[in-house]
C-alpha cells in the first residue's frame, strides 16, 4: 500500500486524495516535436492520460496548513474528493488557518470556494507572488491563449470571496519551516514548497509532472495546459536534478504517494520512499 503519511520537520504532512483526471493522448506534446511525441507515447503504451489529484494536510503547533484545496464539486464526481479524506483526517473546513496554493488552476485552486462563498471561513490563502499578480491583472488576459485563461476567473473569485485573506509571496520563507521554490511554465507563476525537516526535507512540486513514470523518463514532455513548455520543460529538469541531488522526497499535485528522483541514463526515475 502507497504510504499517505509522513514526518517532516515540524509537520506530520497527509495526502488528500482528490480524484482522477482523465484525457487523450493528445494532450501531450514534446519539445522536440510530434516524431518525438509519438515515439515516446509509443514507447509508454498507455491508451489514455490517467492522473491522479491530490492536496495536502499538514498538522503543526500552529495549525493545520493545506498545500492546493482540488477541484471542489466543478470537475464532476470523478472528482472532488479532497473535502471528504479531510473529514477522515478529522479536519473541518473552519480547522483550517491557511492554503498554500502551487498555481490558480481548477484542480488546485476551485476547492476553494463553495459556491459564492469560502469553503475555509477562516483560513488566509497564500499564492505565489508571481502566479496572482499575473492572473489578478486583467490586462495580461488578452496576450494570453484563450485556452490558458482560466486562472484568471479563479483569481478574481478568488479577490472576491478571501478579500483581506490573501497574501503573496515571492520565492523564499512562506511560512516557519516551508520555503517557496519558483517553478515557472506550467502557469505563470507555478510553484513548489519545500518543507524542511532535519532529517529529511519534503518538496510538494504543485505540477513539475504530472505523469510521473512518462515526464521523469523524458522531462521534454509536457502538456497542451503549459503556460509556456518551453520554461515548463526548464523548470522540471532543474527540479528533477535538484531534488536527486539533495536526495529530498518530493510529491505532488499528480504523483502517488511519496517519492525520491533518482537519476537512470538520460532521464529520471520516482521510486517509492
């Protein structure tokens, strides 16, 4: 069974698992172009895209802090489980005192809200600097492809319903104990954190990947939902480098449970930790 728990530093951190995202094969693309694209899905054999959605607990003396809230109740019932493994966790939405979101996009920004109203009556919601100043300007819209444009809605429900709660962050401390790491492309802004431990560190990479066995192999891969592959690709190699390197767990908005990124030939590989 896939460890949903961990130990780190001042947090004991919990996997909140929302559902699973389905799409064709058509949403992937390379960097080096459709041969490679299709040599690769080739090679991987899957017939569709499968991904999983999860958020995060993390229960400390100060709280309790989620990483990303899922989708809510917009993505259909395949989705928006995340509220209901927080009830088994024993978290009521008014337990938690903030989110800390990785990106505005749906799978990670729409648990927020109920409705017209906040589904966290008392939480402060943390946002990459970079990631809400571009999606809370409404000039930046129209230079942006009008399938990308979607955290711009969320933003602004975002202003709306957590008006007074909202706090945006640059790379560095964004809490005692948890450091954000800019991981742009995927979004503007997106963005990982790091939670430090002495023992060992944990990073929730947001979307760095979102097939962890496809993208690690090949980090070229990316999906049609990148803001900018090029920066997206960029990014997930320098992480993928980095987190071997510093030997961290890492997981994330689409990876299965707890990982460590090993190198293997020209690429990467997530083993269970």
């Amino acid at each position: 069974m896939v460890q949903q728990s961990r130990r780190i530093g001042a947090f004991d951190v919990s996997i909140l698992h929302d559902g699973v995202f389905e799409a064709p094969l058509d949403v992937l693309i390379h960097a080096d172009g459709e041969m490679a694209r299709d040599e690769a899905v080739a090679r991987w054999g899957k017939p569709k895209v499968s991904i999983i959605v999860n958020c995060f607990a993390l229960k400390g003396a100060d709280g309790i802090t989620l990483v990303d809230a899922g989708t809510g109740p917009s993505w259909g019932k395949a989705m928006g489980h995340a509220p209901a493994a927080m009830v088994a966790a024993g978290i009521a939405p008014e337990d938690v005192a903030r989110v800390l979101i990785t990106h505005l996009h749906g799978d990670h920004a729409l648990g927020l809200f109920d409705g017209d109203k906040p589904f966290f009556p008392n939480a402060e919601i943390i946002v990459p600097e970079a990631d809400f100043g571009f999606y809370g300007d409404e000039a930046n819209r129209a230079r942006t492809p009008e399938k990308k444009q979607g955290a711009f809605a969320i933003a602004a429900t975002l202003k709306k319903h957590y008006a007074g709660r909202i706090r945006s962050v640059p790379a560095g401390e964004a809490q005692a104990g948890i450091t954000l790491i800019s991981l742009p492309g995927h979004s503007f802004g997106h963005s990982g954190y790091l939670i430090e431990g002495d023992g060992e560190s944990l990073l929730l990479w947001g979307d760095a990947l979102h097939l962890s066995d496809l993208q690690a192999s090949d980090p070229a891969i990316g999906f049609i939902y990148d803001f900018d592959a090029a920066t997206a690709v960029a990014s997930r190699r320098g992480i993928l480098e980095r987190a071997a390197h510093e030997n961290w767990l890492v997981s994330g908005g689409h990876v299965e449970g707890f990982r460590r990124v090993v190198r293997k030939g020209t690429g990467y590989e997530l083993q269970p930790a």
